[in-house]
C-alpha cells in the first residue's frame, strides 16, 4: 500500500487503481467501496482505462455508488474506457445499444460499436496471427502480457507469425534469439512452447525456466503461466496458494490473465473460501481491461446462466456467450448450441 501510495502521489494511475482494487477488496485494509470508488477516479483522471472500465461496472452493478444501477452513467464511463483504446468497454458499449440500456436502443450503432471492438481487439493481438479464428482457438498465446507498458518487438511478432502457421523450429528459434536480447514477452513465448510440447518435446521444468525468466524481466503473461502450472500441478506439486501468489503478481503488472485467474481460484473455492461474487468481481475486472480475457467473458456468462453472484438471467448468459462466441471461443459456442447452458 505504501510503494502504491508513492507512486500515485507522483501521478501513477495504475497504482491508484491497484489501491482503488486494495479497499474493493479488503486486502491489507478494512474493504470499503466508497475509499475503492474514491481512488478509482483518482486512477481515471490520471488515464487509467482499467480504473475507468471498473467505475463503469460500479454503476452498471450498483455497487459502491448508492447500490443502484445507473446505466447512462455506466455508458459514460465505457466510453471513456473505449476512448483510450479498451476493445472490451467498446463491446460492452455496442450490447448498450443492442439492449437499449441507458440509450436509445439502436442495431446500427451497436454494429458500429461491434466492428470497432473487434476491430481493437485484432489490432492488440497484433499482425500476422491469421485469421480471428486461430486467436481464438489460440486464446493463451495471444497478448502474453496484456499491459499497455509492454510492446512487442519486431522479432517477438516474427516468432508469433511462425507459430500461427504451425512453424514451430521457426518460432522458437527467432524467440530464444530474442530473448537472449532481454525480450520478456519472447521468454514467455519459448516458455509456451516447452509447455505445450510444440516443436520441441514437452518439458514444464524448462517451460518454468524460462518464464521465471520472463516474469523477471516484467512479463504479466509469465507470471500468469506460473500460477497456472501451480494450479494443475504441471512438473510441480500443485500449490493454490503459490498459484494466487503468482495471480495477484500478475495483476500488478497490469496482465487480464491474472485477474481472470484470481477469479477462477474464488469460483472454485481452491485456496481461498470459495465465492461466486468475488468471482464475478474480478472477472468484470478482467474485461474492463484494454485486451480482454476471452476466458472471462465466458465464465461470467456462465454465472449469470447459473445464478451465483450474480443475478440468475438466461439473457445475459447468452449476452456474454454471444461475446466470447464471437471471439471463437469454443466453450461458448457450444453453451449457444444448447440454449444458452453451460456445456
């Protein structure tokens, strides 16, 4: 709290944010929705879209702003959220006008909408990923840190065109070349391949190597990967605690993977007391973020679809199913094929 306090003072506004999530939360402190309200607006005028995207879910849920839902303000936020380039507020913004929630229900400007935030969310993933198909049939692999503050090299985005194209010697040479130049997000990209025993024989000690490697050097997606081979048990005895360590890093360093991780230990009750709302919390977190978790999107539409933490409601189910489907996901897809229930 006191490092984040610091760096806020001098004009972070991801540390405002991270103490905005400390007091939603209670970590550390007495929870308190007014003190998180009142740093994320801190967070949002110093241009945190995260900070944004959660005032905007504060009032679509009603929480922490008078318990009542205000959708027009809600839109305000997201579209403030869309503005400094969050693909997932531009989404939320065009069910708005499919829904007719808080603005005049209209199917032009929800398709306007619509084609922006697929649009954004093709250009986060990057160039040269094929088709919208493959991201998503690829969803661990796109975005590895998912953080505004890391870019990705030229060579890192070569790697990534070779493993699109099942180019496996390829991608992994150009990746361990650049990450020998300190290039995380190729870390994590080498990591991945030892991990999935993608031309090379699978191997989750090296896969661990090399994302200490990356997450040493800053990469959210590294230590996203971390946490997950604690949560398996991947070549190491599975740890949820550890796993949430490595979560709650992760998140820090700005990653959607992390936050969607956190949320699927709370809705599993693995490690922590087991909540749904608590869940859904940090799910919503994980969209209100510039590059989305498709992962998210989809498990919340599993918790409106089965009413925990969240309202019980059929047509938001197959809102957020519809989302992720559009994605490619094919979890949702399959819960659309089936009325809108989980598979």
């Amino acid at each position: 709290m006191a490092l984040w306090r610091r760096a806020a003072k001098a004009g972070n506004g991801d540390a405002a944010d991270q103490i905005g999530d400390l007091y939603a939360e209670g970590r550390g402190t007495q929870r308190s929705e007014a003190k998180a309200m009142l740093w994320y607006r801190r967070a949002a005028a110093r241009g945190s879209a995260a900070a944004m995207g959660h005032i905007g879910i504060a009032y679509m849920t009603g929480r922490g702003v008078g318990r009542v839902a205000d959708y027009g303000k809600a839109l305000r936020w997201f579209r403030r959220a869309a503005a400094k380039g969050s693909a997932v507020a531009m989404l939320i913004i065009s069910h708005f006008y499919e829904r007719g929630e808080g603005v005049p229900r209209s199917e032009l400007l929800a398709k306007q909408w619509r084609r922006r935030g697929r649009a954004r969310l093709r250009e986060l993933v990057g160039p040269g990923n094929g088709a919208p198909g493959w991201v998503a049939a690829h969803t661990t692999l796109v975005a590895p840190a998912a953080t505004p503050r890391e870019r990705y090299s030229a060579a890192f985005r070569a790697g990534n065109e070779a493993f699109s194209e099942r180019h496996y010697a390829r991608a992994i040479s150009i990746w361990r070349g650049s990450a020998r130049r300190g290039d995380a997000a190729a870390m994590w990209g080498v990591g991945y391949l030892y991990a999935h025993g993608d031309g090379v024989a699978r191997n989750y000690e090296r896969a661990m190597a090399w994302w200490r490697k990356g997450a040493a050097a800053g990469s959210g997606r590294a230590m996203y990967e971390i946490a997950g081979l604690y949560r398996r048990g991947d070549g190491v005895a599975r740890d949820y605690a550890r796993a949430m360590t490595w979560d709650r890093r992760a998140v820090a360093a700005g990653s959607h993977d992390g936050m969607y991780g956190v949320g699927l230990l709370y809705e599993r009750g693995l490690g922590v007391p087991r909540s749904f709302g608590t869940a859904a919390a940090w799910y919503w977190r994980a969209l209100a973020a510039p590059d989305p978790s498709v992962a998210a999107v989809y498990r919340l539409g599993r918790l409106y679809a089965e009413g925990r933490g969240v309202p019980k409601s059929a047509s938001r189910a197959r809102r957020w199913f519809g989302l992720a489907a559009r994605m490619g996901y094919a979890p949702a897809e399959r819960a659309l094929e089936k009325g809108g229930r989980p598979p």
